[in-house]
C-alpha cells in the first residue's frame, strides 16, 4: 500500500505544477499496482479539493473530487478513526515541520503503507519510518 499525499495529487493533476512529470511517472508504478492499493486520507482530500479550486478553479476541483472518490483502486480513510495516533505523531516530532494533516499520513503510513508516501512535501525526508516517493 501507498499513501496519497496533496502535492503529489495536486501535481498530477496540474500539468503547470513543476512535479507533474514525477507524479504522471509515480502515478503509472502505483496505476500498475506497485505498491498494491493507494489510501487517501479524508484530511488530505480536503487539502487537494481546496489548492485546486484556488489554483484551477470549482470545475477542476470537483471534477478531481469525484474521480478520486469514485477510484476503485483507492481507499478512503476516514480521518475519525486515526484522529489520537495522528494526534501523537503532531505532538511528538521533532521538528515541527509536519502539519497536522501531514502527522495523520504518517500515522496511516505506518500502520498500513510499510511507510510508504507518495508526495513532493520535503517535511516527510528523515521522519522515522517513511519512505517519500518519488526519490
């Protein structure tokens, strides 16, 4: 498993965004079934849905929206239910660098993705269990 990150989504399906390159490329290893079933995290749809429609426009922001709900090769994660271990990781690291959204990735990212992120966020380089794909 994967886990999505907003610059990684956001650049995908930004061709304007410098990393859409990196993120069609890691979109077609994870569309191969790389690294099995990609989760999107409801904090992170949210982040997604809201940079686009400031950078694109509603239109390209709903239309994102529904495609990522609708993937059958993506899991929601309701944020709910991983609210206290995201909690944790926001309280405990070392830099301060991770938004509250970002300690939630890393918390399902752990628990369920072998660490494994899909983002361009430079804040996931050197945290503890994570891999930040691509390289």
């Amino acid at each position: 498993m994967i886990v999505l990150d907003s610059s990684f989504i956001v650049a995908f399906h930004n061709e304007r965004d410098i990393h859409h390159p990196a993120a069609a490329a890691l979109m077609n290893d994870i569309a191969a079934g790389q690294w099995g079933r990609s989760l999107l995290l409801e904090y992170v749809f949210v982040e997604v849905v809201t940079v686009l429609m400031a950078r694109r426009g509603l239109d390209v922001a709903t239309r994102v929206g529904e495609i990522l709900l609708g993937a059958r090769e993506i899991d929601f994660v309701a944020c709910s239910d991983v609210f206290l271990d995201a909690l944790d990781v926001f309280r405990t690291q070392s830099s301060g660098g991770l938004s509250f959204a970002d300690a939630a990735i890393v918390s399902v990212a752990r628990s369920r993705a072998e660490g494994q992120v899909a983002t361009f966020d430079t804040d996931f380089k050197g945290v503890k269990g994570i891999t930040a794909l691509p390289d």
